[in-house]
C-alpha cells in the first residue's frame, strides 16, 4: 500500500486523478445531507389560516327596506332623498315638520334616511293633486339634525323641492277653495326690492332695509317654524295662512314670535339682519302648495 501510494505521488498525473475522485464523493456525500424545502401551497399565504366554513343554512344579514316603502309613489306620500331634512320637507309641501313627526309616528326626527316613504298630509285626507318639483339646493344633508325644540332667534335655509299636495276642498279647517286665494297680502318691510323672484336662482324676494328694522306678518296666520334648521336663510320664520299659502322671513337678527303661536297681520314678527346672508336684508318667500311664486304678483302696488 505504502509503495502504490509513493507511486502514485511520484506521479503527478495520477495523483491529480486521485484528488479529483475524492473530492467529488466528499461532494456527493456532503449533498444527500441537504434538506429539501418543504413543498408550499401557493394559494395559501404563509402564517394565514384557512376561513372557517360557513354553517349550513346562515346567511349575510340583509339590510331591511326604508319603512313606508310600501307606499312610494302614492298620492301624499313623499319618498326622502340625499340632502333632505324634515324642515325642509315641510317648507316644499306647505306642512309644519312638527305634524309630519306627529303624522308618521317618529321616535326621532333627526334619523330619516334615503328611500324612506312619509305622509306629507294628514291622515284621512286624500290630496286632489301633487306638483312635483325637484331640489336645487347643493349640500344639503339626510337626516341633517334640527333643533330638539327651535328656539326664537334661530332658522331654516335652503329650499329643496319635493312633491306638494293639493289640499282637499272639503277639509273641515280650511280649504283649498277661492277664499285661500282671497288673502289681503301686505308688504313684510318698507324697503325696496334688492333681487327679484327667479324660479331658480331667487325663489323669492331681497328687500332692503336696516339692523333691527321690524319685519311684519303679511297675513294672519300661524308660525310653523321659527329657527335657523335650514343653511342658506339664517335665521328663520315661517307662517302658515291656509291649507295653499305659506310665507317665509329669512336672515333676521331676531325672532321674535314660537312655533304654533298665532299671529296677526302686520304684527312684528322679527328684526332685520343678516344672518347667514352677504348683507342686512329680507329674504322673503310665498308658497304656493308648496311651490315658490313670485310675491310681486300678489303684494300691493306700492
């Protein structure tokens, strides 16, 4: 052995051939020692374990529909949309927001929610006809919240467009009959006419004036809203004369008169201001069922 392994040193050829062999089983060896990575599920992140199945028969809970939505598109129903408000609601369809709480038994005014249907006339009345108009008012929110009870000295802003009822002539109050037409308007200040009515851009008048100058009723009537519930009018009234006309006072400094208080022609019912307005100013507004005409045609010449 001793003499093979001095020849093979003595030979280099073969001592590189020798070299080579055992370097080679070394290598062979060295290998089969490796561990093989485990297989990995690639639909399957790493750490992540597997859903639970879902139990047989259970379902995703199904959001229920808006209440009243049964009577969508019926005559005297309303179906609430993005941006609407009660007090705007009642403003569009000649109503107090107070008696369409009342008229739809709701716990909480301030939670209305899109697709919801309400009754915009009282119980038992069937309306003769419905004007329907569409909001023009931007950013107005649902269910935006209004004051648990408005306080004098606040208001309403923006007006939105909704369906407006006729009422029916045989109403035992009032009714929508030539005597609601026969209304002897007078003015609600002495200043003069700033902007005129624009069915779109104006829906009412801008009348001049000054801080503290008195705004009076133009008719008799009763305050369905006194507050500053709607952006855009500040501070707000809003009468009620019959079952056609409504009249509205906004960007007063004060208010001087409470909801479902009585009020008489040419009573004070406020102070000029400016609240939420560019200007001291008088924005006012006659509604008819609802739907905003020009209060030129039906105030006194002056």
């Amino acid at each position: 052995m001793k003499e093979t392994t001095m020849k093979i040193k003595n030979n280099p050829l073969r001592w590189l051939v020798l070299c080579t062999t055992l370097a080679l089983l070394v290598a062979c060896s060295s290998t089969k020692s490796v561990n093989h990575a485990p297989v990995e599920d690639r639909g399957t992140a790493v750490g992540s374990r597997p859903a639970p199945a879902a139990a047989p028969g259970v379902t995703d809970p199904v959001k229920p529909p808006p209440p009243g939505i049964e009577n969508a598109g019926k005559p005297g129903y309303y179906t609430i949309k993005p941006g609407d408000t009660l007090i705007r609601i009642g403003l569009e369809n000649g109503q107090s927001w107070r008696d369409l709480v009342r008229w739809n038994t709701l716990d909480n005014p301030n939670r209305i929610e899109v697709g919801q249907v309400i009754r915009i006339v009282p119980p038992g009345v069937v309306p003769l006809a419905l004007t329907v108009s569409t909001s023009t008012a931007p950013g107005v929110i649902v269910g935006a919240p209004m004051p648990p009870v408005p306080a004098p000295g606040v208001v309403v802003s923006g007006a939105a467009k909704a369906v407006a009822p006729t009422a029916p002539a045989a109403t035992p109050t009032v009714s929508a009959t030539a005597t609601d037409e026969e209304i002897a308007w007078i003015w609600p200040v002495n200043g003069a006419v700033l902007v005129g009515f624009d069915e779109v851009k104006n829906k009412g008048l801008d009348l001049n004036g000054k801080a503290g100058d008195p705004v009076s009723a133009v008719a008799d009537g009763r305050v369905v809203y006194s507050g500053a519930g709607l952006r855009g009018y500040g501070n707000l009234i809003i009468l009620k004369h019959n079952n056609t006309y409504l009249t509205a006072y906004a960007h007063n400094q004060t208010l001087l008169v409470k909801e479902d208080q009585s009020v008489r022609k040419g009573q004070k019912i406020a102070e000029m201001g400016s609240s939420d307005a560019d200007r001291v100013k008088l924005h006012f507004e006659i509604r008819r069922q609802g739907k905003p005409v020009d209060p030129a045609k039906y105030l006194p010449a002056r």
